[in-house]
C-alpha cells in the first residue's frame, strides 16, 4: 500500500485489478491514506477473501475510516492498530 494515496471511488477501480497482489497480505498500513465509502467496500472485500476467522489488520487508520467502520457495522472484519 506504499504507493497509494488514497482508496476512494477514484482509485478502487484501479486497485481491484490488483486485488489478487494485495489481497495476499493480512494487514494494511493506512498512514496518511483517505478513504471513502468505496474504500470500506475495497476493505470489506479483502477482509473477506482472508477466510472464516481472520481479521485484516488496518494499522493507523483514520478518525474517519473509524467512523465509517462503525457506521457500516463492519467491524468484526477488521483488527485496528492505532499507533500513535
């Protein structure tokens, strides 16, 4: 996720060509990365394709994509790492 600056309906098109590189690793690192609700959706799907029982881990993600989170009832899917 090094390259990417943001994971919105803009981007995600893009990203999901790449889903079978990026859905290979279990934890995302979302420092500085803006997401939208397109975004949750990206993150929904690669938290799914994990299996029964795995969680993604999402490390710093943002006041907003907590919010989010929360407000799509989503959060069993993710493991949060605020680190500060």
């Amino acid at each position: 996720m090094d390259s990417i600056k943001e994971l919105s309906v803009v981007s995600v098109p893009d990203l999901w060509k790449r889903r079978a590189e990026i859905f290979s690793s279990d934890r995302a690192d979302l420092k500085g990365i803006g997401v939208d609700s397109a975004g949750v959706a990206f993150l929904v799907r690669w938290a799914k394709s994990l299996g029964s029982g795995r969680k993604l881990m999402l490390e710093h993600p943002s006041a907003d994509l907590v919010r989010l989170i929360g407000i799509f009832r989503v959060g069993s899917l993710f493991e949060l790492k605020e680190t500060r």
